[in-house]
C-alpha cells in the first residue's frame, strides 16, 4: 500500500482560493437571498399604468387586481381551475358609453369546467353547448375582443357579464362592464 503524496504549494494555494471563493458567494449548501429593487417609476411606465386605468373603473385592468375585479357585483367567476391569459380594459366599450369601463377577462379551462360553468352560471346547459349559434360579429356585447381570430365563437350575457367561448372548448373570456347610474 502506498502513502498518498502532500500536495505541492501551487496545488494547496489553488484549493484554499476556491474554498475562500466558495465562502464568499454563500457556498452550495447556503440559500441565497436576492433582494432586487423597484426602478422609480419612469414616464414611459406611468404612461403605461394610465392606459390600463380607465376613468371610472373601481380597479386597474391587470392581473394584479384579478381577485378585485372579480369581486365587484356579483356572479363574476371563472370556470374551475382556469389558467387566466390576461386582463385587459374594454376601450371601445368605454368609448361607446359614457362614463363606462370594463375588463376582458382571457382565460383557459377544461372542457368539463366550461361546460359546468356554463351550467351553473348562465341559463343554458354545458352539455349542448354545440348546438348554440355561433356569435355575430355585430354583437355589440363584444366590440372589444376581435371574433376573427375565435374559432366558432358563442356568447352569453348574464347580468353584467358576457362569457365568450371558442368552440371546441378550451378558450374563453369573461367580459365584465359598468357605468354611472
């Protein structure tokens, strides 16, 4: 059995670095915590923030206030486990009534959870929700979200509500609106 050899200084020298190099940035074993900083708001972001704002609406149309949005009135839910797209304002809604703001609500869920949402929600049963005509571009209930690009479109309204689907299931959106009483 033979001895095992010292290390030479140059190789000593170079694992004492990476231990201290290790030691510096945490070590592998030690979670690190990033704390990062907010820029100051700039006039390009707080010209963002005013578009999505509309005049009127009780909350700024972004996925932040998602759960805010939601909970003005009543009835304004989303399907079982729906994977939420995006929010967005209803300008041309806005644009057509004054005083008047709204929010597209683009999401994404199972086809069962569409059709008991559609159950549950509206007066039409889920399970024939193929037979239903499809949506008419003219629908003024819909002038904010572009039908070209939805495949066999349906919507229903239902108090302040419109819930536009794609057929086959899979897409939707929930469009709430308001105005001054």
């Amino acid at each position: 059995m033979s001895r095992p050899r010292p290390l030479s200084p140059p190789a000593v020298a170079g694992t004492v670095l990476a231990f201290a190099l290790l030691a510096a940035c945490g070590g592998p074993s030690t979670p690190r915590t990033t704390t990062t900083t907010q820029p100051a708001p700039t006039q390009e972001t707080q010209e963002a923030t005013v578009a999505i704002t509309q005049e009127g609406a009780p909350y700024p149309a972004d996925m932040d206030h998602l759960d805010d949005i939601l909970s003005i009135g009543k009835g304004h839910q989303l399907p079982d486990n729906a994977h939420v797209l995006s929010v967005d304002p209803a300008t041309n809604y806005a644009k057509d009534m004054p005083g008047g703001w709204g929010y597209i609500i683009a999401f994404t869920a199972t086809d069962q959870a569409i059709r008991d949402y559609v159950t549950n929600n509206t007066g039409y049963l889920g399970k024939n929700i193929e037979i239903f005509p499809q949506s008419r571009p003219d629908n003024m209930s819909l002038e904010d979200v572009d039908l070209s690009t939805i495949a066999n479109p349906w919507n229903t309204g239902f108090d302040d509500t419109t819930l536009l689907l794609e057929r086959p299931l899979g897409r939707g959106w929930l469009i709430i609106r308001g105005a001054p009483r």
